[in-house]
C-alpha cells in the first residue's frame, strides 16, 4: 500500500498538561487509515506533522475525523503542518492555566 499526504479541510491544536492534541477532518477519495503522525524525530520549532493515509482502490468521497495526541514537554505556540500544497501553520490553543 501507498501512503499518501493529505490535505485536511480543518485543523486545530491544543495543549495541556504536557500533551499537544491534534484535530484534522476533510474529505477524501480511495484512502483509508487516515492519521496524524509527526514527521520528524529531531525536536524542531515548531514541531512538525503530517495527515497521511493509505491509498486503496475504494471508490467514493468520504469523510474522514481523525485526532491524535503527542507528549511534549513545553507549551508550543504553533505547529507546523506538512501538506501537499507545502506547510501550513497552526495556532495551538494552550489550555493549561498560568
């Protein structure tokens, strides 16, 4: 199977307690498995990830939610979000209180 890099209509991030979480959703055609993964092992600012997926012979336009969360051990300001297109910047909403 094919993995191939998505594109999603949302997205959004949030901190709190030590854990980043990332929301996507979108549409997509003939990809299952669809998930948040981070694309570098290297600790860079902002932290970089990616949305990928499996390429299937499905037909049909379908939906896709996925969320996943991260450890990280500050408060990022922003991520970055690897697509198609080229990266994308994500505000990261800081739920921990100061």
């Amino acid at each position: 199977m094919t993995t191939i890099l998505l594109d999603p209509e949302d997205i959004s991030a949030s901190y709190q307690s030590g854990i980043l979480t990332i929301q996507a959703s979108g549409h997509e055609e003939g990809v299952t498995d669809i998930r948040i993964v981070s694309a570098s092992n290297e600790p860079i600012e902002p932290p970089v990830f990616r949305v990928e997926g499996d390429e299937t012979p499905a037909i049909g336009f379908f939906p896709y939610s996925v969320e996943a969360s991260f450890p990280m051990g500050h408060d990022p300001h922003e991520i970055a979000l690897e697509t198609p297109a080229g990266t994308r910047i994500v505000t990261v909403r800081s739920l921990t209180s100061h």
